[in-house]
C-alpha cells in the first residue's frame, strides 16, 4: 500500500486486495475513513500510525485483529516514510503481513507456560531453565522462596546457584551437571543451599536436557526444585537413633557410649536449629 499525506491510497497491490477480500479499485484514491466500511477504533489506529510517520520520518509498526469472511485475521502492518525531491515525506509506503498462525502459536505457548506455572505453584516446585549457548538463566519466584529470598533479591544467573551450594556438595553437582550435558539424560540430584538466614536447605533437584544444536550438543537444560529439608531430618533422626543402638551394643564403657551418644545428638541438634548439616 502506498499513502498519500491525508491517508488516501495511492496503490494497492494484488495481495493486500485478497488479503482483505476486497478489489483493488474499492480503495485507491480514498483514505480508510472515506471508504466508511471499516470500524472506528481501526480508522483511528492506522490514521495515528501514518500520521505519526509523516510528522516523526520514523517506520512504525503495528498489530491488529481485522475480522474477514473466514473469521478472525491477525495482521502486522509495517509503515516507512518515503520522501520527494524537497526531502519533506511525500508518501507513506505499507507492507502488511497475516502473522496469524504465528500469534496464535504464541498464546498457545503462554497458555500452556501459564499451566505449568499454576501446576508447579500447586506442587510448591521451583523452576529452573539454564541456556547453555548465552548463558541465560531463568529461576522462578518459588526457586527464591525456598531460600527465604523474593524474586528480585538475586540475581538471574548461574552464579547464584552456585555461590549458595554447600561446600561439601559442589563437587558432586558439578559432575551430575556435566553428565546430563554429555549423556543427554535426566537426573537426579540432593544438594544443600544456603538460604536468607545462613541456614543450609536440603533440594532435591530433577534436571533434564531439553534442545540440542545440529551436531546433537546439548544447549538447554530445564528442571524443578522441591524442597526436602524436613524429610533429610527425619531420616537424620533415624540414622542416630540407629548409630545410639549400635552403641549401646558395641562400646565397653560408659564414657565411650556418653560420647558417641553425645556427637550423634550434637549432629540432630545442629539439624533442628538450621545449622548446617
């Protein structure tokens, strides 16, 4: 399509006509309000569009829904400034395209994001998402939460992630990492992170690779987070009461059994204050 300064068509070329559904004849020398067929709040879109490109000399790009014979279509309308001899713009030129499959496609994703939002906020799961290719890394407000944090409070990066680990635990995660990189396989994995008070947190962490490049390289990983600190001082529990009964079994001394007595409740006391296990 091709504007001149009060909006009346110029040119129009074959397929803006079938995209609209309508001759080519119908629409040049007339502005989308002479035409008197289209709806106001469309009129008033496209006319502030052109008249901003004609004052400004800047391109501008719009989307909007027009409804056709076959039902809704969804177009990007594209508007450049095309200037005369004086180099005042003389006319504005329009490229319109059916992006359609495109759109609906997005809100198909977003749908579809908003759910597994919903399920994993349900579950109390956090979620994480890691690019391998620019390093980008996505961490959901209940992935903070767990550690007492909002979701604003850190950053998005992998560097939160590890600067939070357990000393003990970095090297095993490290690895389990970089075998699900290499081995394209899911995992899972239970680490500490350090929270907001400077406690340690049990998490069980399930990860899986989910895109690879033309060579079969693994590029993204994707995966939840459940926070499993009251189970790991349960089964803590477990194992001392299990280790005292041993004790009492195997010491032959009563100041041997006291200590081994008092190290195996020394470790469930430091569980159950938020010390580090």
């Amino acid at each position: 399509m091709h504007f001149d300064r009060d909006h009346r068509h110029l040119y129009v070329n074959g397929t803006a006509a079938i995209q609209s559904g309508m001759p080519v004849e119908d629409f040049l020398n007339k502005s989308h309000r002479e035409m008197g067929i289209f709806p106001e709040e469309l009129v008033l879109m496209w006319e502030g569009a052109l008249e901003k490109v004609f004052k400004t000399g800047e391109s501008q790009t719009i989307v909007f829904d027009f409804e056709m014979a076959n039902g809704k279509t969804t177009f990007e309308w594209r508007l450049y400034p095309e200037t005369g001899s004086s180099e005042a713009i003389d006319s504005v030129i329009g490229v319109a395209r059916d992006i359609t499959e495109s759109r609906v496609s997005e809100d198909a994703l977003r749908r579809s994001e908003e759910r597994l939002n919903l399920a994993l906020t349900g579950a109390n799961l956090g979620f994480w998402d890691w690019n391998l290719i620019n390093d980008e890394v996505y961490l959901s407000p209940i992935w903070f939460s767990m550690l007492g944090y909002g979701p604003d409070e850190l950053p998005q990066a992998l560097e939160t992630w590890t600067s939070l680990q357990h000393p003990d635990d970095m090297e095993i995660s490290y690895q389990t990492v970089q075998e699900v990189i290499k081995n394209r396989e899911g995992s899972f994995e239970e680490f500490r992170l350090k929270n907001k008070s400077g406690s340690y947190v049990w998490i069980r962490s399930q990860g899986k690779a989910v895109s690879y490049d033309e060579k079969g390289n693994t590029i993204r990983l994707t995966g939840i987070h459940e926070d499993i600190n009251e189970r790991k001082k349960g089964e803590l529990v477990r194992q001392v009461l299990f280790d005292i009964s041993n004790a009492v079994n195997s010491t032959h001394s009563l100041d041997e059994l006291y200590s081994m007595i008092r190290v195996s409740l020394g470790r469930v006391v430091d569980t159950m204050f938020s010390g580090p296990l």
